[in-house]
C-alpha cells in the first residue's frame, strides 16, 4: 500500500470549516474515480490544505500524480502543492481491533502480553 502525503500551503487563516467540507464534497465527483485510491483524507490547518491519500499501488499512485498532476493543483490552488510518497507496510487498525502487514491481517503484538 503506498500513502500519498500532499500539501498545498496557502497564506492567511485557515479556511472556514464548511468551505471545507463544501470544496471537499465537490471535489469527491474526481476523486472517486481515480484508479487505485482507496482513501483520501481531506485537510485543512493554518498552513494551508491538503490530503492523505491510501493507494492499493504505487503503480496508481504515480499514474494519478502525473507530470500534469502539480499544474491542474496549482490552477486550482494557485500554488504547487508538494507530495510525498510512503510505502506503508504496517498498518494499526484500532477500530478493527487489527494488525495487517502488506495487507494481510497478523496476530497483534500486544496479544502476547
């Protein structure tokens, strides 16, 4: 699985919760057709908005986040955003009560206490 980590700073207060949640639910019409994406997280701060994006590869995620990929962000930011790509082998699941690793669900290591 590879997470997605992109930044797109933005001068002024953080943006108003609902202007938020309106240009997010928007933007899901896009983002629920990207091939791959399993999860995006939206985010918003006083250093500008973002998103965490969980990729089932990181095959999808370098076809989504394309050489175009920063130029459409920066038309609709007016700033290029940053990106950072992680593998993410491991993965706590404390609603699930679960470990996976690469996917697969493993004993938790706390069992063995």
């Amino acid at each position: 699985m590879i997470i997605a980590l992109v930044q797109i700073p933005l001068d002024g207060p953080k943006r108003p919760h609902h202007d938020v949640i309106d240009q997010s639910l928007n933007s899901t019409k896009i983002f629920h057709k990207v091939k791959g994406l399993r999860r995006k997280y939206y985010l918003n701060s006083e250093a500008g908005g973002g998103g965490v994006y969980e990729f089932d590869s990181r095959e999808n995620a370098e076809s989504w986040f394309n050489d175009c990929w920063a130029d459409w962000m920066e038309g609709r930011f007016g700033v290029r955003p940053t990106l950072t790509l992680f593998d993410n082998p491991v993965v706590l699941d404390n609603e699930a009560g679960e470990v996976r690793v690469d996917g697969t669900p493993v004993p938790p290591p706390w069992q063995d206490d």
